[in-house]
C-alpha cells in the first residue's frame, strides 16, 4: 500500500477524531513536511481533509472519483481482487487494458477502472455506453483454475456479488437476470461480460468486464435503451456516492470469486437462484444458431441455465438473450 | 493469386509438358521478358524449371522448402482453410502471428507457417520442440460460429484431417490419441493445440496450431522425448516432401471444417472413433484439478471422451492427459 492509500486509510480508522501529524509522521516513515505535502496532493484531488495544529489531520468528506490509492486504503489486504488498481480518465474497453495486463503475466486480481469508456462493450461485440464520471466502468483479471465449461461460473458468482452489493449500498430491490444482468424494478442497471482466453483443458485467463449505470440521467439514455435499461441514482432518492459502491462491489466480488474456487460454487447458485428474476417464468432465449423456449428451471452446476421446454426435456443453456414470455 | 502463384499452376497443369512464354505471357497480362524476370526468381528460390527456346518453360522439380505462392498455387480457390498463407523463417509461434491477425480483424482461413519456432508450444503451456526445416509448424485463424461448448469439435476435426493426410501422403499407418495427438506405431508425430477467444456464448475466434514431425533425425529428439515421440522419415524410408504434405493437409482441414460448419460433426466423430488408438481402453486421464479412470467409449457430441468409471457411471471429459493402463 502507498503513502496516499495509508494516509487515507488512517484517517478513515479514525473516523470523526483526528489524527496527528507526528503519530502518521511515526507510522509512516516520513517527516511532518512530507505528510503535509501529501495531504495537500488529496485536497487539490477533492479530499476535504481538516487540518488543527495541536490536534492533527481529520477526513471531512471525500469525493465522488474514483482514486485509485483511496479505493486501495478501503479494502483488506488479503483480498485477490483489487490487490491491485488502476485508474484511467478515459480508455477504449477496460477490458482492453485487462487483456494487455494479462498477455503480460500480470497476476490476478488486478481491476482496471475508467471513468469514461468510448468503446465499452457488452455482450455478442454490442455497445455499452459508458459516459464520464456516471458510472462503474471496470475490469477484473482472474486466472481461474477450472474446466472451459466451468466458465459460466465466473459470470454467475459477479452476478450474485454485484447483486449483493447494489442491494447493499442503495437499499433499491435488485434482482439478476439470467445470463448476466442486474436489474431494479425489471430495468437494467448493470451487467457484466466474461471473455476468456482458454485452450481446451484451461482457461488461460478470464476478464470480467462489469458496467454499473450509477448516476446516469435519463438523457444519458437513447429512447430505445430507456425502455429497457435505468440508473441507481434514476431509482433512487438522489445520487449514489460511486467509490463506495465500487469498494463494496470489489469486496463482495472477491467473496464470492473465493467460493468459486473453493469448491463452493453449490453456495452461490443457491443464493442466484433466490434472486433470479428468470426462474420460473415462460422464457425464450435466443442464441447465434438456435432458441429454446421453455419454463428457466433452476441452474446447472457449470451454471448453465435449465430449461424445461415444451416437450418436455430439460435443455442446459450456456448463454443467449432471454425474453420473459407473458 | 499472385504472378508466381499462377505461373506455377500454370507449369504444374502441364505436367511433363511445357507452356511457352506467348501462352504465359498472354495469360497473365505480363511481357514474356517480365515472365522470365519472375521464373529467374523462383530458380533462385530452388525451383529447377527449364527453359528451351521453342517449346517453353518446364517444372522439373520443387525445393522442399514452404513458399506461400506455391502452396497457395495448390489449392483450389474455394478452399477457405488457406486463402490466404504467409510464411516466416522464425517466429515465436505461429499462434502468436495469428493471434495479432485475428485482433486485425483478419477473416478466418489465414494460415501462418514458420521453418522454425522459438517458443513452439504443446497442451497446458509445454514447449514444442520446432527445429528449422524439418516441420511443418502452422497455426490457422477460424471464427466458427460454434457454443464454446463445442469448440473440442475443432480439436477432433483437425485430428480426423491431419491424420488422413500424413496417411495418404506416407502411407504410415497414422492413429489417434485422444484429445489431439497423432500417432504412427504408436508414438507421436503430431499434435494440435487449439486456443481460443471467446464470450461465454460464442467463439470470437479460434487458433489452431499445428504441430508435424516431418524430417526430423533421431537426435533432434531429447533422450526423453524419444520414448514417445517420432518423425514421419524415421518411420518411413526416407524424408517426406514438406510442401507436398503441407498442401494435402490444408485440403484435408478444409474439408472437416466444412463439416463442423455444415452441422455434420458425427460424420467427423464417426472418423474419429473409427482411428482412435485410445477407444476401448482403459486408461487414466489426468486434468488440472482432478483425475478419471475407466474404459474410454465413444466420443460425445460436444467432442469430449466419454469414460465408463469403474463405479460404473459415464463421465465426459474435455482433455486431459491419456495413460493407457495394460
């Protein structure tokens, strides 16, 4: 962890009492005029940081950015996903920057956010628009050690993660639509994307590319998208401060990334299928080369998508695009 | 297809026979000076092609070394699987080339060849042995519209492809191994590793490299490699013609890939079963996270091995590492 992460960190234990210049000056290594120094850096970044000279250095509020050190000094130390995070203004598909970190060792667990994606994507080479400042905008490594047909998985236990942590920090009802959405009140708010770089016995590496619609305004959205997609700060009272949400997607995303690899996956389709809003309704998913319709029965083990259809056999399905039939 | 491309079509169809500069000349639009400029250049590649006044030019005899003009000058234009060919002298590995192809947003059919590779590399991130002029080390650029379920279609069809061309061109008794090994006598001549990149529900592109051990001496092999591992010259009488093989081979994946692509996959499957050293054994298959012993029986449609265990119950398996028990 850096001086700006430890600083940061410092401060936020200390919550509404402050904390002396000479105490951090100790516990990090650094002259006074150092800490001094850096503090300036967080002020200027946005940091509203108090300063009294007998009794020290107080964290008043922090801003809505995303600050990479900042997003570092919130998480535990043991956790595999965010042990490592960058930040861009503006990238192509974060997933882009994820990929080039992975051709070139990185390990896992490092995320890459952006503020603003101009070529963010979603599913089948669709385009998911990412505009600056609004959104959760961000990519995971992982070099998970499973079966190719395993890999739905991934996308499985970010969906009931991500879930978990919208529903956490917004109190707003969240639910998950099968394969890869997070919807509130039946709209989209989030979704996620797995790409995979795999021989047949391995995957070489996943990136687990995630979109949050945090604050967008309803004219961020296109007519046709409205319909169909919304924004937390859209269902919500007012706007959803972004960095806290992003460190609670992270540590849930790394809590249920564990379960996965130990073995626990039965955990997390248990949980996805109480918060599915496809299971047990009249479906259609189209796919590149087929449909199946038929009643969303439960998921498989790979996590797959069951489906019972109308002649009665149960048909497993890896992915597609799904329309509730009424 | 390119000037030397056509002119060695044009001498190859005429057999023994030779084609006079005029006919050349007219056919391609060229003057019979520029014909002789380009023949010149392809008698200093090691083409032997006579030239006699009267009656023409004469293919005598083609170096054994891959010249992308005259293997494309081999296939018929309808061939997707060879479209396009480049070759390099020394690459990392072929996938590599083909991979930054495939992010150019190159259509598939190119295929890449190398007389050497620094960084061959085999199943599960093992190193191929490549040494110059003695292989034939490829990779192919395909964009199946196939479920990633299915891609292990990609590894067999290669495997029935590649096994009947080293057949009919040495006449070697080539089997099987599951998952993507050629065999003659029992040891290895070939391999295939296909990598792929993909969403979970499609394939945005597959890379399938191809090992062949052609005209490799008993000492390119390291003393451990020997045990399992051949060349097609060792067990036959002499040296096999590169080229010649390399040709047959494209024509041989074009055509499998043209059944995974026509929904034809068991026709595929049915080959297989019918070659493969491996059904009906029992063996033992190592994966990363777990191992299964049984009796191999048939080939699933997905392309996974389905194993009887001794507990009685079919498993599928994907890959793996094959030990035959005696």
């Amino acid at each position: 962890m850096n001086i700006d992460s430890q600083i940061l960190k410092a401060l936020r234990n200390a919550g509404e009492a402050s904390v002396s210049g000479v105490e951090l000056s100790q516990k990090l290594g650094l002259t006074r005029a150092a800490i001094w120094a850096r503090v300036s850096d967080l002020r200027s970044l946005g940091y509203e940081i108090e300063a009294q000279p007998h009794s020290g250095y107080r964290l008043v509020s922090a801003p809505d950015l995303l600050h990479a050190d900042d997003l570092l000094s919130q998480l535990p130390r043991s956790q595999k996903i965010g042990r490592d995070i960058r930040v861009f203004q503006e990238t192509t598909s974060t997933s882009d920057i994820v990929e080039k970190l992975a051709r070139d060792g990185v390990d896992e667990g490092v995320v890459v956010f952006a503020e603003a994606q101009t070529k963010g994507r979603g599913r089948l080479g669709r385009k998911w628009v990412s505009p600056a400042g609004k959104g959760l905008w961000f990519s995971i490594l992982l070099r998970p050690r499973i079966r190719l047909q395993e890999a739905t998985q991934l996308t499985i236990a970010s969906c009931v993660a991500l879930r978990r942590a919208i529903q956490a920090e917004t109190e707003l009802p969240a639910t998950i639509k099968w394969p890869n959405d997070i919807l509130v009140r039946g709209k989209k708010v989030a979704g996620i994307l797995t790409e995979l770089r795999a021989e047949l016995d391995r995957v070489a590496y996943a990136m687990v590319g995630i979109g949050v619609d945090v604050n967008l305004n309803a004219n961020d959205f296109s007519t046709e998208l409205k319909k169909t997609a919304t924004s937390l700060k859209l269902e919500s009272a007012g706007p959803v401060p972004r960095a806290q949400l992003a460190v609670r997607v992270l540590s849930e995303l790394d809590a249920d990334y564990a379960r996965v690899r130990d073995g626990e996956f039965e955990r997390v389709a248990d949980e996805w299928e109480k918060h599915c809003a496809t299971i047990g309704l009249e479906v259609t998913i189209r796919m590149a080369d087929r449909q199946v319709r038929g009643r969303a029965e439960s998921l498989a083990e790979d996590g797959s998508l069951l489906v019972r259809t109308e002649h009665g056999h149960l048909e497993s399905v890896i992915g597609g695009d799904v329309t509730v039939e009424k």
